[in-house]
C-alpha cells in the first residue's frame, strides 16, 4: 500500500516522505504482491509513483516500471508523465526510451508535458535530432507546443550555437 504520510504534510510536499531505499523496496515488494494477487489498485500504484517522482528515486523508479510492464498494466498518463520525469532528471535513458515506448504500447496519448519532459531531456542530452522528431510527433498528436516547448529548444540549441 502506499506510504503513510508523516506529519501532515502536503501531498506536493517531497520532505515529508520517507528518504530510505529500504522503505521503498518494501513498498515496490507491496506493490508487486497486491499485482500478483489481482488486486490491481490503481491508487495504490499511482501514489507510489508519485511519491517515488517527488523524491527522484530512479532505481526504485525502474523496478515499479519492471512490475508494471510485467502484470501489463496500463497506468494513466499521469503516471507516465511522472516516471518520465523521474527518469529524465536522472539521465536514464534507457528508462526515457522504455517508459516511452510502453506509454505509445498501451495507447496511452502524450500530452504537453509528456512532450516538454522529453524536449527537455533530449535538449540536456543534446540530442536536437530527437528534439526535432518530437516537435513533429507533438504536431501528429495535435499537440500544441507552448512557450515552454520553444524556450526548451532555444536554450538547448543556443549552449551549443545550433541554428
């Protein structure tokens, strides 16, 4: 089950949490169970998720996305939104591409932060080439770029002078 919050603090509050790994392979070994036994409490997952996010536990992170694509859930967008970001402010790519690629599996629609959190990290990574390729697919989802999405990509191409 989710962790219990201490202290009262608010939901948006990450100091409120508890910090040990420990604690949180407790939680995913939780997770997985209640899976495993069909009770597929999406409340449960999406708090851990969150939680998980606010406090950029990337390992912890990947072993809820193995549980998840394992018991072949289909989270809200919310979700993957929150592991991207997570993953992103981390540098794992390969947990990006994966969270990307199960999000476009389960038919799961990009939205404009799902885009911006990419953008992003692609810029971090200076890799304009993926930059670009999600401008489009952003234009092929009806998503509309916002001021954020050009600013992400002037900043990422100005560090390097890219035109």
């Amino acid at each position: 089950h989710p962790p219990q919050r201490r202290g009262g603090g608010d939901a948006k509050d990450a100091g409120s949490l508890p910090t040990d790994p420990a604690y949180w392979r407790g939680v995913v070994v939780s997770l997985e169970q209640t899976l495993a036994e069909n009770k597929r409490e999406a409340s449960d997952l999406t708090q851990v998720v969150r939680d998980l996010s606010k406090l950029r536990m990337a390992h912890e992170m990947t072993e809820v996305l193995n549980i998840v694509m394992k018991h072949r859930l289909q989270p809200q967008r919310e979700v993957f939104n929150a592991m991207l970001t997570t993953f992103s402010r981390r540098g794992k790519i390969l947990e990006v591409h994966s969270t990307l690629n199960y999000m476009k599996a389960c038919k799961s629609e990009p939205d404009i932060y799902t885009f911006n959190t990419l953008m992003s990290f692609y810029g971090g990574q200076l890799m304009f080439d993926m930059m670009l390729d999600l401008h489009s697919q952003m234009l092929s989802f009806k998503v509309r770029p916002d001021i954020v999405t050009y600013n992400i990509m002037m900043l990422a191409m100005a560090r390097t002078g890219q035109d």
